[in-house]
C-alpha cells in the first residue's frame, strides 16, 4: 500500500487523481506532521510499502515568523517518517525546493550544487532533506520548483483574478521553471519504479521569469497580456527573500535513464483551464 500525505494540498491532490484506490491518503485532519511523534508513529502503524510526503509547511513568508513550526513539519517530521520507513522496510518519498539555493549561481542548479537558503522555509526543507537521509540513505528527495496546478490557488489562479480585474505589476528578475503537478506525480512514479534514492532535481523543461509566466498565462485564458508590467525584485519587498535564479536542472536524470518532465506549457495549459472552469 502507498500511503499519501499532505493529502488536501496541490500534490496530494494529483497523487490521489493518478493513484485513486491503489493509495491511502492522509490530510491534515488525520496526520498533523506538527507534531512529529505522530508521524512515526502514524506509518509504523499502517505499515505502508511506500509513503509519499506530499504534506509542507508552504507559507514561504509566513515562515520568517513561524521557523519553529515550519521546522517541524518541514525537518522534525519528515526525518520521523523516514525513520519509520527504514524501519518497516517501506519506500520514503519526499519533496524539497529550489529555496536551498541562494540564487547567485550563473547557470541553472544541479543536485551536487552547494545549498545556501536565504529564508527560514529554505532552511526548514534542507533540513528536512539532510534528516531523511541521516536515517535512511534509501529515501527519495525530490526538489521542485514553481509548483502549480488547475485544483488550488495558486500564482495561476491569483493572476487569472487580478488579470481579469485589471492592471498588474510582476517581478520580472526572478526565474525559474514552473512544474505541474500532474507531471511531477509520473516523474515521481518513474523515479520510485526505477529505485532511484537519494537527491533529484524534478522540474518541467522550460525557464521562465514571474512576469513573463504571467503573461502566458494571460494569453491562454484569452486575456489581455499588456495588462502585466514588469518590476523588479527590489521594487516589491516580501518578509522573505527569493532566489533571483530558481533554476533547476538534473545532472542525475538522464544517467538514471530517466525521462525528462515536459516543457511546461502544455500542462500550463491545461491546468489555466481547469482553474477557468472551477
Ligand atoms: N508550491 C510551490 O511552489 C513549491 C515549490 C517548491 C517545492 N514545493 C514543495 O512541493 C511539495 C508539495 O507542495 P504543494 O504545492 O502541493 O503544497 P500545498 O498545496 O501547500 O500543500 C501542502 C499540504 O501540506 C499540508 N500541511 C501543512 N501543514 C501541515 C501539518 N502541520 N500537518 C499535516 N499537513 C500539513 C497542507 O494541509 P492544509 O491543506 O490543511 O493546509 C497541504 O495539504 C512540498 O514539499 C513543497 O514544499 C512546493
């Protein structure tokens, strides 16, 4: 059995659409990963041959407040579960971000790149990263970027809305490359069937900055593109600092014999019109 957490969130979602009765899901409700006993303890009990950890503390400025918090759900619990996994001689899964680099490097960031976070929810998910692979070296780290979908809100469906209202300003010096989650769910798949642990980066092909996602996303729901003006970064200040440079790429992937993800604007696509229609 595969045992799904954060089942209520973007990810969970897909995996529960693509895995249907093949998985059990577990939200919020049911496993709270703030407390991290419970999450040992939740899959020593169960007894899963796979848990995937869809479950994360994701409020990215919220965090700069809350790193205690955001710690445990993102570190504490998640080096619990892997834990348990080793022990029950069950499959760990699990997810991190592009947010572990500092986005100072010229090119694109590779699994062996050094991991430098500038905000507490970089912080939180490299630790979480490096718990999960102190108690078990077989746990899979999948790092993701731009994550996005056509069930949540989402940068997609926050510009869909101001878009449709009117003028919008977006940052325009930060890039990175957008994943959907319904193609992360089949990466993941691959890379679980073909036994691969350890740190991958998981991205769709494709780079892109916020302003000009923006304006793509405008253009599939048949809005009017000029409505997005570029800023800068320094021109909109959040509690937390971003990576100007979010982009991933593998070095592991295709010596895996994986596949990469797709360019990211067919599932765009389909995503801009899902969250149209809802
Ligand atoms: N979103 C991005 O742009 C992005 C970028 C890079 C990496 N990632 C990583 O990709 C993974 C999936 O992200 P996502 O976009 O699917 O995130 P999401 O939509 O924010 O979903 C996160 C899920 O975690 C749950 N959660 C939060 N706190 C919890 C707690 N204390 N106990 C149990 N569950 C808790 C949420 O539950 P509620 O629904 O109850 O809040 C939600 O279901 C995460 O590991 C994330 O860090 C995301």
């Amino acid at each position: 059995m595969i045992l799904v957490t954060g089942a209520s969130g973007q990810l969970g979602t897909a995996f529960r659409k693509r895995l249907g009765d093949r998985a059990e899901y577990l939200d919020r409700s049911l496993l709270d990963l703030s407390e991290p006993d419970a999450a040992g303890t939740t899959v020593r009990a169960l007894r899963p041959d796979t848990v995937i950890n869809c479950a994360a503390y994701t409020a990215v400025d919220r965090a700069q407040d809350e790193e205690d918090i955001a710690l445990a759900v993102n570190a504490t619990a998640v080096g619990e579960m892997a834990a348990a996994c080793h022990d029950i001689g069950a499959r760990f899964v699990t997810y991190s971000t592009d947010y572990v680099f500092d986005g100072t490097k010229p090119g694109s960031y590779v699994e062996s790149d050094p991991t430098t976070p500038i905000n507490a929810y970089g912080r939180t998910k490299l630790e979480g990263e490096q718990m999960a692979l102190a108690v078990n070296a077989d746990s899979l780290v999948i790092r993701t970027s731009w994550v996005m979908s056509g069930t949540h809100r989402n940068f997609a469906a926050v510009m869909l809305e101001l878009i449709a209202k009117g003028d919008v300003t977006v940052v325009a010096d930060q890039h990175g490359r957008p994943t959907l989650v319904d193609d992360l769910v089949v990466g993941t798949m691959r890379a679980l069937d073909a036994g691969v642990t350890g740190i991958l980066h998981m991205a769709n092909a494709g780079t892109t900055s916020w302003y000009e996602l923006a304006r793509t996303i405008a253009d599939i729901a048949g809005l009017d593109p000029h409505r997005v003006a570029p800023c800068t970064t320094a021109d909109y200040p959040t509690k937390a600092a971003r990576p100007l440079n979010s982009v991933l790429d593998s070095e592991r992937i295709a010596a895996l014999g994986l596949a990469p993800l797709p360019d990211f604007h067919g599932a765009l696509e389909a995503a801009v019109h899902e969250l149209l229609a809802s």
